[in-house]
C-alpha cells in the first residue's frame, strides 16, 4: 500500500506543472487524498473488514468531491487531476499510469451485475467530464476527448472522442507521452457538417448554371 502511494505522489510531479512541493500536494490535492482513503480502503477492504471501507470512501467523499467505491481495483502511478466529480465503480479497474482528470465517470449502464464497470489499460488520459459505461474494455495509450460517451470496447493505441465516442486516431505504436491536446482534438461531427455545407454549395452553383444557360 505505502509503495503505492510513492507512486501515486511521483505520479503528481511527472504530470503536473503546477505541483511544486510533496508538502504542497499532500496537504492541498484532493485528488491525492481520495487516493490515500482508496488505498487505505481498499487494503482493508482485502482482508474483509466490514463496512469500515465503505465509511471512509464515503467521508473522503465528502471531504474531496471524488467517490471510488474500495472494491474498485487501481494500479501504481494513478493521478486525478483537480478531480471533483469523478466517480469509480465497485467493479472498476485501472492500469498503471493512468490519468483521469475532473468530472470522470467510470460507471455501470444499469441493474447488471457482475462486471458492470470498465477496465483502463495502462496509460490510458480521460479528458475532464467524459463517461465512460458498463464493463468494457479501453486498451493501452487510449485517449479520451473531453465530455465524450464511451459505450463500447476501445483498442490500444487510439484516441476517441464525441457522444457516442468514435475513434478518430489508432496508432499501431504507443503514443510517445501521456498528456492530451484537448483544444485541437478534430471534430467529426463539426466536419461532416462542413462537407454537407461544400456540397450545397456545389449544387447551387448547378443550379444558377443551368437557369442560366440559354435554351435550345
């Protein structure tokens, strides 16, 4: 547990610009106190303490704004950005070295049970608002677009955005940093309207021809 949470406090310096002290980050980062009562739940939580793991996860709640159910599983290197509003659920699981920032929602799509919730691969950045449901599977070096709906399995290596999540980027390498543009993401959405736009444009143009044209 206490390696873990190393990790976890690196992870802040190697992500954040802002993060100048450990004494800084400890005492002002709710992201990395949520984590903390994660860690601390969740080991208890493995040798079948009752109800003590769920009453810290609920008061960390309270104090950070961040709910991560104790039974989710979480690897090392794990960073929150700002954090409040993220939500990780009981069946949730993580890789190493992933990046989630504020609004995060790792939740079910219902009353299912058993695997309800998705699994992050390592590496994987969760832009801030996105939601991603049900228990799938986002591979390796996935990025994902600020406020994006992801419903279905992503494969390694890609970045997807939009409601529902589409990809719009695969790499058959891993992308060579763990940070993401957010404001030059594409817009697929954006361009199919301008491509509609360009052909009634064209077909306009057809049409002033052809009333135009002298008649025969």
């Amino acid at each position: 547990m206490f390696k873990a949470i190393r990790q976890d406090l690196k992870a802040v310096f190697d992500r954040d610009p802002a993060a100048t002290s450990a004494l800084e980050v400890v005492f002002t980062y709710a992201g990395f106190h949520a984590l903390i009562a994660y860690r601390l739940s969740h080991w208890l939580k493995s040798y079948g303490v009752p109800l003590v793991p769920r009453v810290i996860s609920q008061v960390a709640r309270w104090l950070t704004g961040i709910e991560i159910h104790p039974s989710a599983r979480i690897g090392t290197g794990f960073f929150i950005d700002h954090g409040m509003g993220v939500v990780i659920g009981e069946t949730a699981e993580i890789g190493d070295f992933v990046t989630l920032f504020q609004g995060v929602t790792l939740g079910g799509t219902g009353k299912e049970r058993g695997k309800r919730h998705p699994t992050l691969g390592n590496h994987v950045v969760v832009g801030a608002g996105a939601k991603i449901l049900g228990g799938i599977t986002i591979g390796d070096n996935v990025k994902i677009g600020a406020n994006s709906v992801v419903l279905k399995n992503v494969a390694a290596n890609s970045t997807v955005i939009g409601v529902p999540a589409r990809v719009i980027k695969t790499q058959g390498e891993r992308l060579p940093d763990a940070t993401m543009d957010h404001i030059n993401l594409p817009d697929p959405i954006s361009d199919r309207f301008l491509a509609l736009e360009q052909e009634l444009i064209e077909l306009r143009k057809k049409l002033e021809n052809r009333d135009d044209s002298p008649p025969r």
